[in-house]
C-alpha cells in the first residue's frame, strides 16, 4: 500500500503524456488540412475522428478546466496542459 499512491501519480502523468501525443498528431493533422497548427483544443477536436470523444478523454487524462497551453508558429508548436496527479504535474510536447 506504500507504493499505491506513486505508482498512481506515475501512471496518470503516463496516461497525460499519451494524451499530449495524441494531440501532437491531429496538430500535424491540422495543419496538412488548414496550412497552419491549431490553437485551441476546440480547434483540434475537428480533426479527431470523434470530436466529442476526444475533448472528453483529454478532460479525463487533464485538468483541460485549468487549460491547455497551446502557442503556435509557422515552424511548430508546444503544448502544455496539468496531468490530474495529486501533484498536478506539467506535462508539456513541441512538434513540427
């Protein structure tokens, strides 16, 4: 029972990193669509194959409440967002 409360820490910063990942690819997604990288995870929404769905897993892996840093330029983006950890750890990923 020691280790419960970290492994559970561990595993939902994992899990908001695998949703970050997500979010990376419907950004490259985004732009071979639009010719630019989305700023909003409304804006992202429209390029998953289920919009609500996945506005509703990133509200389950991310305090998206909170909000989701999300900074555009012509050469790529980063986003940031709080994983739902006791901690609320900062999870973050750039691409291009």
């Amino acid at each position: 029972h020691v280790w419960q409360p970290r492994y559970k820490r561990i595993m939902t910063v994992a899990y908001a990193n695998v949703g970050l990942r997500e979010m990376a690819q419907l950004q490259k997604n985004y732009r071979q669509l639009n010719g630019r990288y989305a700023t909003s995870l409304f804006a992202l929404s429209e390029v998953s194959v289920d919009p609500t769905g996945f506005l509703m897993g990133m509200g389950r892996l991310m305090e998206i409440e909170s909000g989701v840093a999300i900074k555009t330029s012509p050469k790529g983006f980063i986003i940031a967002a709080r994983a739902r950890d006791d901690h609320r750890t900062i999870v973050r990923i750039q691409g291009s």
